[in-house]
C-alpha cells in the first residue's frame, strides 16, 4: 500500500525547519553575547635556569594553572599547562591566572619553587583575549662555601640548614644551591680537626630571607624545546646575591682594651683605658701602612695606661687573654712586652705578671701570687725558640685561674701565629694561688712602677702593633682567626 504526500505537508515542514534554524541562530547569538575566549596561540619556555644553581631540569608544562575571578574565587584549576585547551570558552567578566611549579617541599635541591600572578584582564562577549604570566623564582637559595682556613685546618666537615621542621644536608663537597621557602633559615655546621675529635659548632640565622635571593655563605672556624599552550610563561632567571659569612670566634666579646696603636694609645674598646706614649714613635705595620705599629727603642721607650684592670687580672678563678703583633729588632737579650709588674721603687713588692721575650729566643710569662723578696710565682716557658728577629709574629697568651692543678702549667697557653706551642715550667715558688693585687701600671714596652715611671732594663727593642686584652681564655680556634684579623675588634 502507498501513501503521497499532500503538497501542503512539505511546504509545512520547510516552514518548520525554518523556524527550529531561527531559533538556533538565536541562542548562538545570545550566548556569544555573554561570553569571550582567551588567546592560546603562545610558545611557553621550557627550560628553568637560574645563576649558580644546578639541579634537574624544570618543565614548566607540568606548572598548576589557577584561573580565578576578579572576587579571588577559583574558578577552574588545571593540574597541567599542558592540559590548558587552546581556546577556553568564558563568560564574560574580569579575571586573572595564577601560574606556580609543584615543588612542595619547603627544603630541597633539585626543587625549585616558580609562582606567577597575571594582571587583571576583561573577558569580552565575542573577543579573545590573550594573557601573559611571568614566573619567579619564589624560594630563597643558599650555597654553602668554606674558607680556606677551614679546609687546611680541620679533616672533615657538614652543614645543615634548617626550616621550620625541614632541613636541608651540605657534606663538605656540596656545591648545589638549595632551595627554601620559609620565615627563618638556621644554619648549623660541624667542623672536626681529626676522626675521633668533637666538632667545633659554628651556627648563624638568616632571619626574615629574601624570596628570588641568593645567599652566598662561607663558613670560617678555627680548630626545552617549544610547545603551544594558551598562557605565555616567562622564568625570569636574575637573582640577587649576598654574601654571608657565620663563624664560631666572637673577637670583641669579653674584649676589655684594644690599642690598634695607630699614631696615638687610645684603647678603641669602648672601655677608656687609654695610654700615655712615652718615647715610642710610630713606624710601619706588618703590612707596610705608615704610622700603623708602636716602634721602642729598646732604651726608655714604653707607654703606659696606670693601674688599670685589676678586675680582670686579680682574684680566684680569673681568666683572661692578651693578643699582639710583634717584630722584635733582636732576640737575644731579655724583654719584657707586657707588664704589671713592679711597686713604687720597681722593687717586686707589687708585681702581678709580666709576658716577656728571653735572651734564649723563648717567650715567658709570670704570674705572682705573693709579692715580696720571695714572692710565690710561676714562670711557663715556651719550648720552642722564635726562629728569627726582626720578622712579625703573632702572639696569644691566655690564661685560666679556675685550673687549680699542682704545678700551675695548665693555666697558660701559647700561640704563635695561630699554633699552640709546648711549655715547661721554669720557676715554681710557693703554693699555686691567685693573681696578687698590687699598684703597678698596666704598661707595653717594659714594666713601670706605681708612679708611671720605666723600672729596670729590660725594654723592649722592635715593634708592636693590635695589643687587645680579653677578660677571658680565647679558644683555639679564635687565636688562629686573630692571625687573619683586621684593624677592627
């Protein structure tokens, strides 16, 4: 059976068609009204580098994107760039796009963390719009570097960094930045003089660290090819440096006078104990800086600062120090450095101490605990001799009266430039006490009694430059760093 179609039946079914197509066009056109695209037609730099800094490398196809609406609200994340479509469909309104790197860790080496925030940008009906990202580096990095004492003097050495509770192991041949992210940076380094010996600790804190910051820190102690994707993003690869330097000596605590002893004997440690020069003209410093040292004349020559820093010297359990530099013009006579050592007559009713060169080319240092004809003392000797005259040498002498051994010997060491020397005991008398209190002036050059006048004949003859006198035992290590050490405390 077969069945024609009336001619009214097609004409109603063009008309039909016709409207549904209307109706389409329509919709279309009112869609487009209320929303834009974003431009995806930009080539994304693969390759994240940074200066000084090595570590895998970085592709930035695998960076989150976050575009959020004007209001701060997220409105699609995509875990990928490389999952960015080419052209996103959006509704109209302002916007901007949140780039950053995955790295989650706070501390790490080959985890650089990259962030980026776009400008704000309109999303208009019927336009595309196109948005740019520049990612920076948002991690703050460190290297860690040893100085040369350091690494010819001590066998082995580590570091940490710590962060919050993350932390971050340098060994010794590490030379990667790492990379932090964080309020507050402690640093940790252990140096070790042999297998078995306990670690000189050198510690520092990086309060309040830079982001896009490169610090630079040396620790001192003594003993892609393109690909098309919707978000141009740029790696800005300049950081800015700093360098840093931790180390465990501390040369101005406990420093109670400091005579730099260039042209004048003011003590520049804020304690006053300023010198009156007697005789002493200025001359050249170890490195040939004019007016830089004190020149004696081995005759009459010293200066003076009176009866001074008792506190220090005297009493139970007082420890303190004395560093100088020195070039004696001879070796081979007797002469007293520094003393506090003789009454009003320069007899030994008043003596307290005195650091002296012998004619045996040794250096020798005195402390008197009764003072009289037969004054209890003690006399620690160097063993080694001073190789040469006329060469500069520095000179640590530290002295501990909390040691209360029998013969007195382990209160005093020596260093000359840098090196503890070997010792002997070469007075004893009576029993091991404290420093005696007397009213001789404290005096460079000679002993000088109570009245500031120069007592007997044993001056010294060359020069002397940095005199710092500390109210406690100096370590090690500090008497290696005052070797390498400035005109500053």
């Amino acid at each position: 059976m077969s069945y024609m179609l009336k001619p009214w039946s097609i004409l109603e079914i063009i008309a039909i068609l016709f409207l549904v197509s209307c109706r389409e066009n329509d919709e279309v056109l009112q869609a487009n009204k209320e929303e834009g695209t974003l431009s995806i037609s930009v080539v994304i730099d693969q390759e994240v580098g940074v200066t000084n800094a090595r570590y895998e490398t970085i592709y930035t196809d695998s960076f989150s994107v976050f575009l959020m609406q004007d209001s701060g609200d997220t409105l699609v994340i995509f875990d990928q760039l490389i999952e960015v479509p080419e052209k996103l469909i959006l509704p109209v309104g302002e916007y901007y796009v949140v780039v950053s790197s995955n790295a989650e860790e706070s501390a790490g080496f080959e985890s650089p963390f990259y962030w980026g925030k776009s400008s704000a940008f309109s999303v208009n009906p019927r336009q595309e719009t196109p948005v740019s990202v520049t990612c920076v580096l948002a991690n703050t990095m460190v290297t860690i570097n040893y100085s040369d004492h350091v690494k010819e003097y001590f066998s082995h050495y580590d570091s940490w960094i710590t962060i919050g509770d993350d932390s971050l192991y340098f060994n010794q041949n590490e030379t990667r930045a790492g990379f932090f992210r964080g309020n507050s940076l402690a640093l940790q380094s252990r140096l070790f003089t042999s297998s078995d010996s306990s670690p000189v600790i050198v510690q520092g804190i990086i309060e309040n660290p830079k982001v896009k910051h490169h610090y630079i820190i040396t620790i001192d102690g003594y003993d892609y090819n393109g690909v098309v994707n919707p978000i141009n993003v740029h790696v800005d690869e300049s950081v800015d440096e700093t360098n840093l330097t931790f180390s465990n000596v501390h040369l101005s605590e406990g420093l109670m006078a400091y005579y730099p002893l260039n042209g004048t004997a003011a003590d520049i440690s804020g304690n006053q104990f300023h010198g009156t020069i007697m005789g002493a003209y200025s001359g050249n410093d170890r490195e040939g800086n004019h007016d830089a040292a004190f020149h004696f004349d081995g005759i009459d020559d010293f200066i003076t600062m009176g009866d001074v820093l008792d506190s220090v010297f005297v009493g139970p359990d007082q420890a303190f120090s004395f560093s100088f530099w020195m070039k004696p013009d001879t070796t081979h006579v007797k002469q007293i450095i520094l003393a506090k050592s003789a009454d009003s007559n320069c007899d030994a009713d008043e003596r307290q101490f005195h650091l002296k060169l012998t004619d045996d080319h040794t250096l020798e240092f005195t402390t008197v605990f009764q003072p009289g004809y037969h004054h209890g003392h003690r006399v620690a000797t160097t063993l080694n001799t001073l190789s040469t005259n006329d060469t500069w040498s520095h000179i640590v002498l530290t002295y501990d009266g909390s040691i209360d051994d029998e013969d007195g010997l382990a209160r005093v060491k020596f260093f000359v430039n840098g090196s503890e020397e070997a010792l002997q005991l070469t007075s004893v008398q009576r029993e091991l006490e404290s420093v005696s209190d007397g009213t001789a002036h404290l005096a460079i050059g000679n002993q000088v009694n109570s009245l500031g006048q120069n007592c007997g004949s044993y001056n010294f003859r060359g020069s002397l430059d940095e005199v710092r006198i500390y109210n406690r035992v100096l370590s090690n290590y500090e008497a290696a760093a005052l070797v390498q050490q400035n005109t500053t405390p």
